[in-house]
C-alpha cells in the first residue's frame, strides 16, 4: 500500500485501528471474586471491606488485570482512588502491557485519567506490544483532551515505538486530517514535539500530511517551522 507519492509502504492494518487491550468481558466478570469483583462492579465500600479485611491489591485476572485495571475499564474513579490510597500499583502492566493511563487514555475517559495522573501514575510508562506510550494512544486516537492532560504530566513528547513512530507521526498517519487530529498535532507542536523525527523511511509528520492533503496539519508545522 502506498499513501502518495515519496510515502512508504506499510502494512495496511497500520492504517486501522491498532489493536488495543481488552476489557474484561461478561463471562470474566462473572467469574470474579473479591476486590475484582468489587472494582468491576464499582463497589467502593467493598473494596474498603476487603482490604481491611487483608485482601491482597495485586491479585490478577487470567488476562493479568489487577483490581485498578479492572476499575479503569469500568470507569469507576472513586474506586481507584480507594485502591490508590491504599497501595496499590498504579503503573502495573497487564498481560498485553497496558497501564490504567494508558487504558484512560485510549477510552477518552477524562475523568479516569486525571484521577490515575494525579494519584501519582506515571505518563511516561512504556505500554503495548508496540511499545508506545499513552501519548502515541491518545494522538492515534484524536482524543486531544487526554493528549492534553497527559503533556500536562509530562509525557515524554519524542518517544518512538517499535514501528518507528513518534505521538505527532501516528496524529497524521494514523488520522483523519479532522479537527480532532488536528487540534492534537496543535498541542504536541505546542508542548515542543520534535517534528523533524521522521519514520524508518525518514518521512516526517510534515510530508506524511503533505501526502494526505491535511491542510490546516501542514500550516501548523510549517508555522513552526518559520518561528
């Protein structure tokens, strides 16, 4: 496949939506006990029940959730403030390698990631068998309210995954050429996103949107560019 000319051939399923983690799904939580039970349910006097109670904050799933990665997929926020509070691992890693940043992030779920950053999780984990960060998700994504949020926390801006790609890169290639994406692409640029870092055929974000036609992307770049 090739998307305009001077741009490399990639897989076609890059241009897709990247595999994300998974929740738990009905017949998982059906089997869960104790704090997974309670966390999926959102069950906050549970949770503090079983943990006074001895409850163990880092049992996991057959998938590797713990009880926080339970809560993230379940939007229950006061849950994981009560799991913070009392220890649990805010940067733990589940079987395929997502944190509760980044399954906030990927979900859009603002209120979710404000509440895992601000218990103390970190922004810059290495997440997913890309090995990406929550970042690269959110730009990916166009979720530019988490992309926000998560410079904020100071998410490393450069990182580069195993395809080679920066947050800004995967905005373009990845994107729409939308508003959504392009509003993204406005805040890495902002927070001082290397733009010159191109992919393994060194394309930049600049020439990937000028092989896309994304306007209002390639004046945010050559804006920057003239500064």
């Amino acid at each position: 496949m090739t998307c305009g000319k001077g741009v490399s051939s990639y897989p076609l399923f890059l241009y897709g939506s990247v595999q994300a983690q998974t929740a738990p799904s009905a017949q998982e939580a059906s089997g869960y006990e104790g704090l997974l039970k309670a966390a999926h349910e959102g069950d906050v006097d549970s949770i503090q029940s079983l943990l006074d109670a001895g409850a163990d904050l880092h049992s996991k799933d057959s998938a590797g959730r713990t009880a926080l990665h339970v809560a993230a997929f379940a939007s229950h926020h006061e849950v994981l403030m009560a799991l913070a509070e009392s220890g649990a691992d805010l940067n733990a890693l589940e079987n395929d390698a997502y944190d509760v940043v980044t399954i906030a992030a990927v979900a859009n779920d603002i209120e979710v990631l404000r509440t895992v950053l601000e218990s103390g999780a970190s922004a810059g984990n290495v997440t997913s068998r890309y090995d990406g960060t929550a970042l690269i998700a959110a730009a990916h994504l166009g979720h530019h309210q988490a992309v926000e949020l998560l410079i904020e926390y100071k998410a490393p801006l450069d990182h580069v995954n195993n395809l080679a790609w920066t947050a800004l890169i995967e905005a373009v290639v990845l994107g729409d050429g939308g508003a959504d994406h392009t509003e993204t692409v406005r805040l890495l640029l902002q927070a001082g996103a290397d733009q010159s870092i191109g992919d393994r055929q060194g394309v930049t974000p600049l020439q990937h949107a000028r092989d896309r036609g994304y306007a209002e992307m390639i004046s945010l770049f050559e804006q920057r560019i003239t500064r």
